[in-house]
C-alpha cells in the first residue's frame, strides 16, 4: 500500500465514540498526508542546565483523545502574544536537523535566524502563528450575525484555527466558545469554510464533513433540503452521548464547502457544558448559505507562502522509505531536574493566559531536561491541576513557552482511560500505566531513547509533528516489554472500559462486539 493509499484508508476510517469529530491541522491534507511517512528523529540536544527565564508568551495547543492516531485536534488556542515549535499553514515551520555527534538521529525546532524563516511575534504575530485571520474573523462574524445578533454569547475574536488543503485548495476552521450568562460551562459552535472547487477533491466532502460531525455514509449524516431553496444541506442529528446538537455541512454551486456544528460542550475548554446553545437548525441553514461567507484570498496568499518557506527549510525533504524501529542501541534519558514553585507558577500562568476556562490551574511537579535542544523543542514541563482538569505545559531551552495540553476529568470524558500502557502526546510528553517501570521512544534509524518518567507522565524532547512516525515502548519493573507501539494500530482497533463492559472507541469496525475489542487501562494520576 502507497503513501496516498494509506493517508485516504486513515481518513476513511477515522471515528471516535468518546468525544466530538475533532480536526487535525492537515487531517485532510494529502501533502502533509505524504511528510506522514517521512523519516522522524528526536530533538538535538546537548548536556547543560538550561534555566527557565522570564517566558515570552506562548500558543496553547489542545490536544483531546487519546493523540495515538493521525487525526487529533491540533487547536492552536490564543491568548496573549504567542510562540510555538509546531508547524500550521499559516504558522512558523519546523525544521530539520543533523545527525548529533553521538549519532542520536535529530529532529530540530523553529527555524532559526541562519537564513530561515523566523516566527513573527506580538500581538499580529500570533494571528500569523494561527493563519487566516482574515477568515476565522469573517466565521465569527457571520456566526455573530445568525446566531448571536445580541452579542450575548460569542466571543470577541477567533482564538484557535483549524486548517488544511492541498496547494491553493484550502479550508479554514474555527471553534467558538458559546457561553450563557449565570451559566458556568462552555458550548461549542464549529464552522469552516473552503475556497470553491474544493469539494471536488478526492475524500474532500467526507473529509471535511467528519471533521464538522457528519460521518457521511454511516446513517447519522443525511441529505436534506434547505427550505426556501432548491440546494440541499448533509445534516447530523442529536447525539448526547457526543454532546452534539446537529451538525450541517453543505456543497455551494462554485464547489466550496460551508460547514457548522453545534455542540453543548467545548469538550477541548471545558468540563462543564452550557443547558442549550440556542441556534436552530434554520440559522445554520442561513449559515452555511451566506454569499458573503469565504476564504479570503489574502489569506491564501499568506498560507502559501509560509508553506513555501517550509518545503525550502532543510529537513522539510519527504523520504518514503519505511520506518526502521529495528535497532536493539540504547539511549538514556536526559539529566533532569525539578522546577521551583516560581518557575512552575510562571510557566502556568503564561500558558493559561488568554484561554477561555483555562483558570484556575495549580502547578504540581514541574520537570526540566537539563539539555539545550533546538528553538521550539520542549525541554521543560509543567503539569497543573484544577480538580479533576488537568494541564501539561511546555518550555523550550531559551524558557519560550511552546504549547499546552488540557485534559478533562472523568466526569466530562467518557473515556477517562488509557487505551494502552503508554500513550504519547505532541510536546514530547505522555503517559504510562501503574506496570510500566520504563518508558522509551525510538526515531527511526535510531536507539531506543529512555524517557524521563514522573507519576504517570513520560517526558522527552522531540520534535517532529507526526506521533506515529515514532515508536514507543513500556517495560516492567523486571524489564520485560509489556507494550510496543509497533504491534498496535491504535487507530483500527475497538477498545473497551478495562472491565470489558462497555465500548468507548468502535476503532476501524461500525459495529464490533465487546468480545471483539481490547480492554481499555486505568489511568489515575
């Protein structure tokens, strides 16, 4: 099976019980689709206490589920003025890097000074990091006009962007907070838009319609007329146990596509979801059909410049040659230290400044590789609690905050497990069950690296934006092997809750029997 063939099954096959559709950056970019394959290496580093300084202020990336298969959410959230290691349409590449003199195979981080392309900073800097901000402000703005005319529920701006496209065919997304006063949780309204001609893409409408909610051919995602018109609209129906209200999806004549969702729940911000979100499905309707709605070109412009920056960078090169996790060499973990109480509090407070709900977090360990990695490569990292919420913040060598990764608690997740023994999350850091003594990722090409382990959560620099492309192994206390990410597609297969009672992912199958799955982990740092 090719490259493309495998990108296209991926995309056919995605679909997960626990939470809303969520999209990936480039879920539907064949071009990315193709960098999927390509060589990955860890982060450069070398020996070397590198302190946290005063933070510049950072992008917060939300990563829900459980971050194994190729399409996660990759939310690049605003706050305050940001930066990130993590390459998006219309963001700061990542670059590649060279071989250590340790042989250590290298990934490297933004890209520096030396003639590369540099990430902007301040305030319009970081709606560059984000991309199209010209669209994600013309999404808010015609959501405001039809669903929230009275300003009582939307927000201000658009904070977060979901992007993807191959060449100039391009779609935009993003996630609006729904708020109702006196109410302490947070809704969710989605919308994306692409530029004409874009439905005619290969898996581009069932691509872009599941990324909305609407998984076409399974039934729950319909034709149906807009009244008054003589166009026609796909339509998701309720679906509590995805907190989901409808979701709409519609093919305009010059071949773009104009999407929204509602949900009760902004599973990503939020483990309390809003009574209602009042908007009907004859507002989205209005929506989805507004002549004024589309990708500005602009945008366009911008994005494919930055791309063009990305494909020159060294390292952006593609290689299908296949992973190599064969090599038996090893690596030990980086020297680390702990973080002090100002440090954490420091790091924290940049990460959550500016998200909505994002408040209230305390810092409960803090850990740094004492290592100096390239720009953008997370080597420090701070978990943070706020009940049962959970944050993970990160920092990278010179203490530039590059991203951040919230969590629910059980109460808002149905699926409060780990899918497996160990589970990796972007920003070189995941987690590990209560059997598993050692941790270890491996490049391709190269030795098995030992990651630093603290209560659950597993921490190493890296780089690379593509979780798969990497191996990871979990050993017991008497160092016997009891996960190899390997042997495991995570994305086809149905798990259960660890007792086998109920499924909470389906996997590849539409309708597998509970014998059929493989029981899910307790997780309970």
């Amino acid at each position: 099976m090719n490259g493309e063939e495998e990108i296209s099954r991926r995309l056919g096959n995605l679909g997960f019980s626990d939470e809303p559709p969520m999209t990936s950056m480039a879920a539907d970019d064949l071009r990315r689709g193709r960098r999927h394959l390509r060589r990955r290496r860890l982060a450069t580093w070398t020996t070397g206490v590198a302190g946290v300084t005063v933070l510049a202020t950072g992008v917060a990336v939300a990563l829900p589920g459980d971050g194994s298969g190729p399409a996660r959410e990759q939310e690049v959230a605003a706050g305050a003025p940001t930066s990130t290691g993590t390459p998006t349409d219309g963001g700061a590449p990542t670059s590649g890097g060279t071989p250590s003199s340790t042989g250590t195979p290298t990934t490297g981080g933004t890209p520096s000074s030396t003639g590369t392309p540099t990430e902007p900073t301040g305030p319009d800097g970081l709606q560059q990091r984000i991309g199209y901000q010209r669209t994600r402000q013309l999404l808010l703005d015609t959501a405001v006009e039809h669903f929230d005319p009275e300003r009582e529920h939307l927000p201000d701006e658009s904070s977060n962007g979901q992007s993807g496209g191959v060449d100039d065919e391009v779609r935009v997304g993003t996630k609006l907070g729904w708020t109702v006063p006196g109410q302490s949780g947070l809704g969710l309204v989605q919308v994306a838009v692409t530029v004409p001609g874009y439905a005619g893409g290969e898996h581009a409408l069932q691509s872009f319609a599941m990324n909305i909610g609407c998984e076409v051919g399974s039934g729950a995602c319909t034709k149906q007329p807009i009244p008054g018109t003589e166009q026609t609209a796909l339509v998701a129906d309720a679906d509590p146990e995805m907190d989901r209200q409808f979701a709409v999806v519609h093919e305009r004549a010059d071949g773009s596509l104009v999407g929204v969702a509602v949900y009760d729940l902004f599973g990503n911000n939020s483990t309390e979801p809003v009574s209602s979100v009042d908007v009907e499905l004859e507002d989205a309707f209005a929506y989805v059909t507004d002549a004024d709605l589309r990708v500005d070109p602009a945008d366009v412009s911008q994005a494919r410049e930055n791309d063009s920056m990305y494909d020159r960078h060294p390292g952006s090169e593609v290689s299908e040659q296949p992973l190599d996790f064969s090599s038996d060499e090893t690596a030990a973990a980086p020297p680390a230290s702990d973080m002090s109480a100002d440090e954490m509090s420091q790091v924290v407070q940049q990460c959550v400044d500016g998200a909505p709900g994002w408040e209230g977090f305390e810092p409960t360990f803090g850990v740094r590789a004492d290592v100096t990695a390239d720009e953008g490569t997370n080597t420090s990292w701070v978990l943070a609690h706020d009940g049962g919420k959970r944050l993970v913040c990160g920092a990278d060598s010179d203490g530039r905050l590059t991203g951040g990764a919230r969590f629910g608690d059980a109460a808002a997740k149905s699926n409060p497990y780990l899918i497996e023994p160990v589970v990796p999350k972007d920003g070189g850091f995941g987690m590990y069950t209560a059997d598993v003594a050692r941790v270890t990722v491996q490049a391709s090409g190269g030795p098995e690296q030992d990651a630093i382990m603290r209560d659950g959560y597993w921490f190493v620099p890296m780089a690379g934006d593509d979780l798969s492309a990497f191996a990871y192994r979990g050993y017991d206390a008497d160092g016997e092997l009891v996960y190899d990410s390997t042997t495991v597609d995570t994305v086809e297969t149905c798990y259960t809750d660890p007792d086998g009672t109920e499924i909470i992912r389906k996997g590849a199958q539409q309708d597998p029997a509970l014998e059929d799955c493989e029981p899910a982990h307790e997780w309970n740092h």
